[in-house]
C-alpha cells in the first residue's frame, strides 16, 4: 500500500481554474510508514484496520495520494480523520481516480505542519477464529480455560508489528505477514469451578429405557459461569472450537474430545458438551389424564373446548459413587398452569420448564408435578 503527498498552491484564481480542468496524477513522495496500527477483530465478517501516520502539511491546498493495489481493502470504507491539531486542518473532498485502486483527498492547512491522521478501512481476505484448550481436574470439579485466536492473512497486506484487538480489552502484539497463519494465546483462566450436569430432554429422549434394546445415553456437559466471582467475567467468550482433556493423575491428559463452544456474554453459562453417559438412568411418565371444565355449544349438544389435567412423575437413578447434578428438560403446552410440583423449577420459555436436580449418589430421586393445559379442542 502506498501513501503519498503532493502540494497545491493557489496563486491565481485563473491558474487554478486551469490545474483543475487540465490535472493528471504524478509520481510523488512516499510518506514515512505507519507509525502505529490497530486491527479490529469484534466482527469476524469485515476486519477494521486503523492507522496513524504524520503527514507534513504545507500552507494551502494538499493533495494526499492514498493506493492500495494488490490489497483486498473495501474502497468505500476508507476514512481519514484528523487528530491534531483539528483547527487549523479541514479535508475538503475525497476523489477515485478512475480505473484504479486509489483515493485522493484535498486538505486545506493554515500554516505549514505536521498533522497527526488516522486512516481507517475495512480489509477483506483477512480473518480470524477462536479456538480454546480445557483441561479438567480428575475429580471434574475444576478446570483450567486457555483461549486462542487464529489469524489467517490472505488481504496482500504485510502488517508490521499490529495491535490486535477482539474487544475494548487488552489487545495483542504481533506481526502478520501477507500468507501468514498465526495462533496466539490471548487469555488463560486456571482453577475455574465446574459443574457437571446430565441433561434429559423429554422431547427429545425416550421416556422409557426398558422398552430400548439397549440402556439410553444421556448427554454431559461441564457448565462454567463467565462471572469474575468464577475467575472469568472480564470479557465475553466467543464462539468456537473446544478440545477438552483430563488430567489421569499422573501427570498425563487424556483427550476427552471436541465441541463448539457458542458465544457466551458476561454472566452467562458457558456449556461445553463432553459426550453421553448409561452412569444416570431415567424414566418418564403420565400417571394420568382428565378432561375437566368442559364447554358446549349453545345447543348444549358438542363440546367444543375443554381443560386437561395431568399428572407426571420422573424417576432418576444415580449408579455413581458421586452425586450427579441432572437437568430436567420439560416440554409444556401452549396454555398451560401448574398446580402442584415436587421440586422447584425455572420456566425456560412458554412451552419448557426445566428442573436442576442433585441425585445422591447410588440413589434415586422422584420428581412429580401436575398441570392443567387450558383450551383444548376436540
């Protein structure tokens, strides 16, 4: 990429006149290089690359010569914008020569200067993905979150030493060579607290195991809050690659495999799949059904909407030596009421309830609640 400046001065209004009708671009004096770069990577769509350079002002009109052939950068997107002094500077006009990869502004100074600027552009062709390491204790009560970002350059630009910058944290010191993959570690958290939950999703799983062949898996997940009181909370979790390990005791990790760890805001959970386990069995039924409240037409001869009670009951047997933490996933109807419910529970959203039960270990917990689903028709 290639900055350049030229000089205009304005001596008689006729000359200029005639400059302006008659002006072709000239080879011209390249500026000193940037003297300090920062590249955003919030949005993984479009990286914001902004620059700052000084660029030596004289009286009058100045032309800056701004190209960037070979380079993958959005035209419509460079921005120049004067940080000081602001006063004495003004940018008249933005210009694109045509069939070229270049811009020229017109900057009117007062006095001959040096004028700090930063340039700023959108750069295609140059991304970036977060990928993380987890290792967890062997109890499972801990585990220790390092966290990747991969910068893949194929923008043509070489970028020098670059500020990185995912967020308004800290941001990370590198060079990136055009061509260059790079993957830099930008945070570690150790000893972060860990909860170990089984998740049954009654819509999704069979309510009843023993009419299976074989025993039903049960999806598990370590849950961790991104709260600073849990050694995190500083700054969001993006989204991305996961690869958890276990620590055997002897100073070994073993590979417990892989998941994608979806974006995860201040104070929320972040959910790391690990797999599916026979180690929790559950069984789900409807100990019964009522038609109650019913309304007929005016005939008083049809129904045409009635109310239904029902009665459900969740068994959970824990076949571990330690306590399992088990997530109830409950679907409900459109219109629903609960009246009576062994165990607290959170409603998810209209039509899911969930319960968060502790299943002792080598016991087994019942839940049981009943509902009224509103209006139905016949």
């Amino acid at each position: 990429m290639k900055l350049v400046i030229s000089i205009s001065y304005i001596i008689f209004s006729l000359l200029f006149l005639f400059a302006q009708s008659s002006w072709a671009r000239v080879k011209l004096v390249a500026l000193p290089e940037r003297e300090a770069t920062v590249v955003r990577l919030d949005n993984p769509m479009a990286i914001l690359l902004e620059e700052e350079r000084h660029l030596t002002l004289q009286k009058g009109i100045n032309q800056v010569d701004f190209s960037w052939k070979g380079v993958e950068i959005i035209p419509d997107s460079v921005r120049l914008t004067v940080l000081e002094p602001i006063d004495s500077v003004t940018v008249l006009n933005v210009s694109y020569p045509p069939n070229e990869q270049a811009l020229i502004w017109q900057i009117v100074s007062q006095n001959g200067q040096q004028v700090k600027v930063r340039i700023s552009y959108l750069l295609k062709q140059i991304d970036r993905l977060i990928t993380y390491k987890a290792i967890v204790n062997k109890e499972e009560t801990v585990l220790d979150l390092t966290a990747f970002v991969v910068l893949r350059n194929f923008s043509g630009e070489n970028l020098p030493l670059t500020r990185f910058q995912l967020d308004y944290g800290e941001t990370l010191a590198s060079k990136l060579a055009n061509g260059e993959t790079k993957r830099i570690s930008f945070f570690t958290a150790n000893q972060l607290p860990i909860k170990k939950y089984f998740t049954f999703d009654a819509a999704q799983l069979p309510w009843d195991p023993k009419q299976i062949s074989d025993n039903v898996s049960i999806p598990v997940h370590y849950e961790l809050d991104n709260t600073p009181e849990n050694g995190l909370g500083k700054q969001v979790l993006w989204d991305g690659k996961v690869r958890l390990y276990a620590e055997d005791g002897h100073g070994n990790h073993l590979f417990l495999g892989e998941d994608y760890a979806q974006f995860t805001p201040i104070g929320q959970p972040l959910k790391l799949m690990i797999g599916d386990s026979r180690d929790v069995v559950i069984t789900q039924r409807k100990i019964s059904e009522n038609r109650v409240n019913e309304r007929r037409d005016k005939q008083r001869t049809q129904v045409i909407l009635y109310d239904l009670e029902a009665a459900m009951q969740v068994d959970m047997e824990n076949f571990k030596d330690q306590p399992a933490w088990v997530r109830l996933k409950e679907p409900m109807p459109e219109e629903w009421e609960m009246k009576t419910s062994s165990h607290p529970y959170k409603r998810e959203h209209n039509q899911e309830i969930i319960f968060d039960i502790t299943v002792p270990a080598k016991e087994k917990v019942i839940v049981t609640y009943d509902y009224v689903q509103r209006n139905m028709r016949p």
